[in-house]
C-alpha cells in the first residue's frame, strides 16, 4: 500500500491540475462571450443605423423621382416653383445637350444662381459624370441616380434623371438631410448601453447621446456606400470590467480544489484506517492462533496418554477422555482454518474420487445435522475423478454444510449436488433457510465480514470462513457462485477436471 503511495500522489496531483486548468478555460470563455456579445451588440446596432440611413435616402429618392414624372424641363417658372416651395430641395437644373436650360445663362441670372451655374459646370460639360460611378455598359445607360461632389464646401448631393433629351436634377439641403437622419436613426437601447457616432469626413454628424470617447471603446465601425462614402457609423462602448470574473472565478476554483483535497483526504484516511485495522485483525489472529497451537498439541498429546492409560471398563472417563480429544481436534483444525486464511497453504495435487469424498464428508456431518433435525440429499455421478487437492475440497465444501447447520436449521434439508459442466465440475450445497439478501451476497467473502440478521444472533463464527473458502477455490484455479434457490441459497464450487 505504502508502495503505490507515490503513484496516488501523482495521479491526485494531476487530477487536480487538470481540474485547475479547466477552471481557468471556463472563466476564460466566460470572458470570450461576454466580449462576443457585446461586439454582436455593437454589429446590430450598425446594421439597424445604417439601414436606417440608406432607407431615409431611398425614401428622398423615391420621392424626387416620383416629382420629376411631372416637370417639364423646358418650364422655367415650374422649376422654380418647385425650388421654392420644397424644403427638401434646395436647387434645380435642366440639361440638354451640355447646355444648361435652367437656370439659363442667357437671362439675367443672380449672384445665387450665379455660383449654382458655376458649380455645374463640371457636369453641362461632361454629363456623363452623373453615371460615372454606376455599373453600366455602352448600350445601357443609367437613366437615373445619385451623384455626389466634394469640391465645394459644402457637399454638392444631386438626384438626377434622365426626361427624353434632358437631364433633370435636384440639389438636396444637405443640412435638411442630415436633420433627417438625426430624427430618424433608431437606437435601441440595449445593455450594455452603446453610444452610436455618425461622422462625415471626420465631422460628427449624429450622436445618440454626449459621451467622453476617451474611456470608450470602438466596438464597430462602417462606411456607408455611394453617395455617402465619405459618412462613417462608429458605436463605442465601455467594456466592463471583468476582473471580477477572474476573481470570484479563482476563489470558487480554489474553494473547490480545497473541498475535493478535503473529500479526497477524507476517503484516503477512512481507506487506509480500514486496510490497516483489517491488517491489524489478520496480524493479531495469526499470533495469537500460532501461540495456541503448542498448547493445543499439548493436551491432544496428553489425552490420548491419559486414554491408553485407562482400563475398558472405566466407561465415564474414555467418554470424557473422547470428549477431550475431539474438542481439541476441532479447535486444532478452527486453528488451522485461521492460519491459512493469513497465509497460502502448500497443495498436495493428486487423483480425487468425488462420489467417495462426498460420502466422506456426509459422514462427518450426519450426526451434526441430525442433531438439528435436517435430513441430506446427495446427488452425485459415480467414477467422477478429478485432479485437484483432497483436503482443500474437504474444507471448502465443509464449510458450506457448516453455515447451511448453523444458519438454516429452519429448512430441514441440506442437498449437495454434484454434475460435470463441460471441462468443469460443479458440486452445489443447497439449505432450505431464508437465503441471503442480494445486496449482501458480494459482502460475505470479505474477510471479518457477517451478515447482520437475526439468523446470524447467538450463533457463534469468525466472518473468515467462505474468505478461506474463496482463497482456497481461488488456488485450485476454481471459483464460489452464489445464487438465490427460493427459499434458500446455493453455494456452487466450481473446478476445473483438468
């Protein structure tokens, strides 16, 4: 046992490195999802804002493009109405053949319309501009979209379509715009809470709410497509602290450690209690049968002087003498079945008549048995020889009809049954008692063990005897089955012929 100590203490020590380690991959995860969820938070907020965005401006697209269906290029004072009236418009041309139509340059123009001639000029002389940045081949042209120009100062935003032989075109406000999208972008209010920037060209444009980025966290980021690719969502938020995890996560894994050290601990001393009380039990017997094995000798010795002594008709005292004699030879074998039990008696091999060692050993028992009114039956093949040890089969088989005499008197009957199996022979003891509850039946071939009923109160035994039993199978390469027989209980020797 002290042998294997070492081993145990590595096997213990990597158990608990093991568990230290998936410890420490568990808050580690924990700590990867919190992270993953908050980045999943931040992406949906940037999906819903920016789909926010795109529809406002397909909204305006729809719009302008349902209002160009019923201008009429060549109408000036249609144009200007409409430039007037619409809030989100803030300026209108019409374009035929790299020629402005409205406003005419031919007419007196003011210094307004003056600077809206001059920032057109780039598209009256290249028209195909507007389409430049849209995927079309030489035989389809776009007929409508947006179009975009950062030369002045403050963005030039166009919707245009193509009407026939003109182009028409319409400037949106981009302060109404961006008012727009500040009024309609949607936050959700998630938590953990994001702050939710909109920025062009590095001008904040929206923000859901005042926040110091400093202490914020950029989450995600993207860039909206044409005609705002110059406009950037950016979500922010403030990552929790997670040293508390790791914290409260340590001390849990240590406390654990600590209960299954404790638990462990507990099961060893309670394990190694055990194998020394059972060590000190098989010690303390084999002395103390060892010491009394002289004596024993001794008076057997000397009651069979005392016998030779005495005269035939002195009948009192040989009945005492007799008496003397056979006690002494039962506690000298009860001795002897202690001494093998602590160590492994030598075998003495040769040919065993079976159907003679049964009527043997029936012999034995029949006076004990009939004492107790219980009758044997014997079931047994003649010229059934094995090669095994005489004696051992002896003591296994005596000591099944000794506990079916003290255990079972009850049943009245005791039946051994011998039959080759195959390469084996089985010979059976069967009582007709209460039996032996299942639970118990993997119990009784401890050693010092007894089943606790009232069958077992007043009668005297040592709890070694099927343990002897089972060793002594054990060495004659043989083995014990115990089965429930309804009422009683069957004790099987098998051995092999061989």
């Amino acid at each position: 046992m002290f042998r294997r100590k070492p081993i145990y203490l590595v096997i213990t020590l990597i158990f608990f490195v093991l568990l230290a380690y998936l410890g420490i991959r568990t808050l580690e995860h924990e700590i990867l999802l919190r992270e993953s969820q908050m980045q999943t938070l931040a992406k949906v907020q940037t999906a819903n804002v920016t789909a926010s965005i795109e529809h406002l401006l397909q909204q305006k697209a729809s719009r302008l493009h349902a209002i160009s269906d019923f201008i009429n290029p060549d109408d000036d004072a249609m144009l200007s109405a409409f430039k007037e009236n619409d809030g989100n418009v803030a300026d209108v041309f019409a374009l035929r053949k790299q020629r402005l139509i409205y406003p005419d340059e031919r007419q007196p123009l003011s210094n307004e319309e003056k600077e809206w001639v001059r920032q057109l000029s780039p598209l009256v002389n290249d028209p195909s501009q507007l389409a430049s940045h849209m995927a079309h081949t030489e035989q389809e042209t776009p007929q409508a979209g947006w179009f975009i120009s950062h030369e002045t100062q403050e963005p030039l935003l166009l919707y245009w379509r193509q009407k026939g032989d003109a182009i028409v075109g319409f400037r949106l406000s981009y302060v109404q715009l961006m008012m727009d999208i500040a009024n309609g972008v949607q936050v959700s209010q998630a938590q953990p809470r994001l702050i939710v920037r909109v920025t062009e060209n590095g001008r904040q444009i929206y923000l859901n709410e005042q926040a110091d980025f400093s202490q914020q966290t950029l989450l995600d980021s993207v860039t909206l497509d044409y005609p705002l690719t110059a406009w950037k969502i950016s979500v922010y938020g403030v990552k929790a602290p997670l040293n508390h995890i790791w914290i409260g996560g340590g001390v849990l894994i240590v406390l654990l450690l600590a209960a299954v050290a404790l638990i462990g601990f507990s099961l060893w001393r309670e394990y190694t209690r055990k194998v020394r009380q059972a060590r000190q039990q098989v010690d303390f017997v084999s002395q103390v049968s060892h010491e009394l094995k002289t004596p024993l000798t001794n008076i057997t010795l000397y009651a069979e002087l005392l016998r030779e002594g005495l005269d035939d008709e002195q009948v009192h005292e040989l009945r005492y003498v007799d008496v003397i004699t056979q006690e002494g030879q039962r506690l000298s074998r009860l001795i002897q079945n202690i001494l093998t039990f602590t160590r492994s008696p030598k075998l003495h091999v040769q040919q065993v008549d079976i159907a003679h060692l049964i009527a043997d050993i029936a012999q034995i028992f029949t006076p004990a048995l009939r004492v107790k009114g219980m009758e044997m039956h014997i079931s047994c093949p003649e010229n059934l020889v094995l090669r095994s040890d005489r004696d051992v089969i002896t003591q296994i088989v005596s000591n099944f009809l000794s506990n079916a005499e003290k255990y079972a008197p009850q049943g009245k009957r005791v039946d051994i049954d011998v039959r080759p199996e195959g390469a084996n022979v089985a010979i059976a003891v069967r009582d007709y008692g209460p039996g032996i509850a299942e639970q118990e039946v993997k119990m009784i071939f401890r050693p010092f063990y007894r089943v606790k009923s009232s069958i077992t109160e007043g009668v005297s035994g040592t709890g070694i005897g099927l343990t002897i039993a089972s060793q002594l199978a054990q060495r004659l390469h043989g083995s014990i089955l115990v089965t429930a027989a309804n009422p009683g209980v069957r004790f099987t020797l098998i051995l092999p012929q061989g």
